[in-house]
C-alpha cells in the first residue's frame, strides 16, 4: 500500500506544467484567431455599409490603425445603431 502511495506521489517529470502551458497557449491562439476574424469583419463590414465614401475612408482607417479596439469601437457606434430591417 505504501508503495502505491510513493508512486502516486512521485514527480513526472514537469508533464503536468507542459499539459497547462499547452493548454494555455490553444487558448491564446483560439482568443486570436477569434479577434482576427472580428477585425477583418468589422473591416469589410465598414466597407460594404458606410453610406460615403468619406465614411468608408474614415471608418477603414480606424479599423486598421487601432485593430481590434478600433473594431469594437466600430461595432459599438456604427454597427449597432443601424436599423434593422426586416428580411
């Protein structure tokens, strides 16, 4: 019985670290293709929607040069504020 209880105690060799930095760093890559997929929405979205072409201009940079924040600034203003209409 002891013995089971020295090897249940035993290190494996850092394996259970390597599973949790593993695991942390799929979740860092699924947070950025998620955002990535956000911006380039907000993007073409800014490009199909914008009634102006000033507008489109405006609102491209934005999305650009301040990426995701500038995307969720988009979707926050522009995209929520629009009317819905019915299909």
């Amino acid at each position: 019985m002891s013995s089971l209880l020295f090897l249940a105690q035993q290190d494996n060799g850092g394996a259970g670290i390597l599973g949790g930095v593993l695991s942390l760093m799929c979740l860092f890559w699924a947070i950025g293709i998620a955002g990535g997929v956000f911006w380039l929405w907000m993007l073409i979205d800014a490009l199909a929607n914008e009634p102006t072409t000033n507008e489109k201009l405006l609102w491209f940079l934005v999305i650009f040069f301040l990426n995701i924040v500038g995307a969720i600034v988009y979707f926050i203003v522009r995209r929520s504020g629009r009317p819905r209409t019915a299909a």
